[in-house]
C-alpha cells in the first residue's frame, strides 16, 4: 500500500493553495452592496484652498457598519486602556502631506491624503486594527492632476490610475488606457478624464468590510449635492499630527512604536494572518502591519510597496521618483 508522504514540494503547494484561498475570500471577494443613497465623506476646511479641492471623496458602503467608517486616531478615552489606541468615527478625519519630486523630466508635487478605520474583521487575510488607506495626488507644474496613486498604509494592494493630463510617452509599457486593469481582485480604470468636467471631485469608492478601492472616478462636484448622497465633513489635519495624539492627562503619544522591533509600526495593528502566510516570502515578520509614512532614513521602516525584500528601497514611496520608475512609469 502506497503511503502518503510528506515533502518540500507537497508543503509550498499546500500553502500555496492556502493563501490563494485567503487572498480571493479577503481582497477579491465582492460583497452584494446596499442601493443609494450613500455617506460620503468630504474635506472640511483648510487654510490651503488646493489641499481641499483636490482632496478625494470616500464613499463609504454599509455605513451602518462602524468599521466601514472614517475616524480619528484617539488614545485611552472612556472605556479604554490609558495606552490603547483606536479609531474615534464620531470624528472623521483626514491627514494631509505635501511633497514635491523631480524626475528627468519634470518637477511635481505630490498632495497626500490619509484616512484610517477601526478594523478589517476576521477571516479576511488583512484583518486587523486600526487599518488605514492613503491616496496620492499628483499634480504638475500646471497644478493639473496627472497621476493618482491609492495604498493601504500597510503598503498593500498599490493602484496606480493615470489621466487624460498624462503624456502617453508617460505610461508604462503596454499600458492600455482603454482596458479597465485588475488590482488584486478589483477591476479599477486605467485612466481618468478630467477634461470637461467642471469643478471636478475626485470619488473614491470604497468595498465595505476590507476598505479596498473597488473603483475611483472623476465627477462634477455638484453632482455629490444630490438626495442620492449623504454627505459628512472630515476635519482635516497635518499629516504628522498622528505622532502627537493628545492625551486625557494633557500629554501626546504618537500613533506609532517610536522604537524596538515595530518602531514605525502603527500601534494595535498587529496583522495574524498576514503574518502567517506572507511573512516568509517577504522577510519581514510584521508584513501587512499599517505604518508611518515617512523617511526610513529616521523611522527604520520603509514604505515598501513589492514584497521581494532585495526591492524595499526601490519599491519604498518615500523616494516617489524611484518607486514611479521602479513601477515602469516615466514621469
């Protein structure tokens, strides 16, 4: 009688299988999504007009859902730990960044946009704490939008969406402008038109449960005054404003480990199942844990964005002109 015998080869199919299975149930798997009217979240007010108008709107599905909901990052409060942090969605906000890059061809100013909700809930393979999502928005020296970038703030799931402002000599190789792409089990645009479109927002549209983009577009901002949308105001705020979160006694903690093995690492976000299937191929134990967005010169911790560990610096979006290369754009 033949016996079944176990080997290196039977061990990586195995887990192969596995993780395909996690990766379709909690990153491909499309929820049935409730009909409109719809919450959206917009920026409130800001003392720099062009961060307010070219910040993205969120559309939030099953709203009634807490996690579903933007908040802000809040420490220790009625009901917690003095040191637990967690995400306050009476208070919706969002945190900004400005940062310009040079490539061969040009300057551009990146305009960075941070959002966070309470968790991802079990069994999807990103479930976890206090998760977060950025969209980046880059302009050129017209202050035209060229490029959009979206990324959870653990470095997963990166889309790139460029539009009708981007020279074709500026795309990747192959890239088909016509083709919708496919990001992981979502089926986003490849380009967005912002020509003619007057007062343009833009909509990004969120999967309920694991707050992937499941599309963006680009649409008139009166059009988001309608009965079909609910509208909440996000309060917006400094992007390093999360390393000094007030506390009840009148002192600041940041949102971050600021040393020790996870210094850079949002604190609370620890990612089980991420950390069991993807953490041998990466390198990296804490693989799929949200994090600081910020020089890894200081914080020890890049924003990579490929999981090769021999292409962190280069997949890293703090240097964005590298990361745009390391991708095939030729910004």
């Amino acid at each position: 009688m033949n016996r079944f015998r176990w080997s290196g080869r039977n061990f990586l199919t195995w887990l192969a299988v596995i993780v395909w299975a996690f990766l379709w149930q909690g990153c491909a798997h499309h929820l049935t999504l409730p009909d409109t009217p719809q919450t959206i979240y917009v920026a409130g007010e800001w003392p720099e007009d062009r961060v307010r108008q070219q910040a993205p709107v969120f559309m939030a599905y099953d709203y009634t859902d807490t996690n579903n909901r933007i908040g802000r990052p809040a420490i220790g409060g009625e009901g917690k730990d003095d040191d637990e942090v967690w995400i306050d969605t009476d208070h919706p906000a969002v945190y900004v960044m400005r940062r310009t890059f040079t490539t061969a061809r040009a300057t551009y100013t990146n305009l960075i946009y941070r959002v966070h909700f309470p968790r991802v809930p079990y069994f999807h393979l990103t479930a976890g704490n206090n998760v977060g999502l950025m969209v980046v928005v880059t302009l050129d020296e017209a202050n035209r939008t060229v490029l959009v970038t979206t990324v959870h703030t653990c470095g997963c799931y990166k889309a790139f969406i460029p539009t009708d402002y981007l020279p074709a000599d500026a795309l990747p190789e192959g890239w088909d402008v016509n083709q919708r792409q496919s990001v992981y089990g979502e089926e986003l645009p490849s380009r967005l038109a912002f020509t003619g479109v007057e007062n343009p927002a833009l909509l990004i549209h969120l999967r309920p449960e694991v707050h992937r983009v499941m599309d963006v577009e680009v649409v008139s901002a009166d059009q988001l005054q309608g009965e079909a949308f609910l509208p909440l105001a996000m309060e917006v705020d400094a992007m390093d404003a999360l390393d000094r979160l007030p506390s009840g006694d009148g002192t600041a903690t940041s949102f971050y480990y600021a040393q020790g093995w996870r210094k850079g690492h949002v604190k609370g976000t620890i990612k089980p199942l991420e950390m069991m299937f993807m953490s041998l191929i990466s390198l990296d134990l804490f693989v799929g844990s949200d994090k600081i967005y910020a020089d890894p010169a200081i914080w020890d911790n890049p924003f990579y964005t490929s999981l090769k560990p021999w292409r962190r610096d280069d997949s890293d979006m703090w240097d964005f002109a590298r990361f745009l290369d390391y991708w095939g754009w030729r910004l």
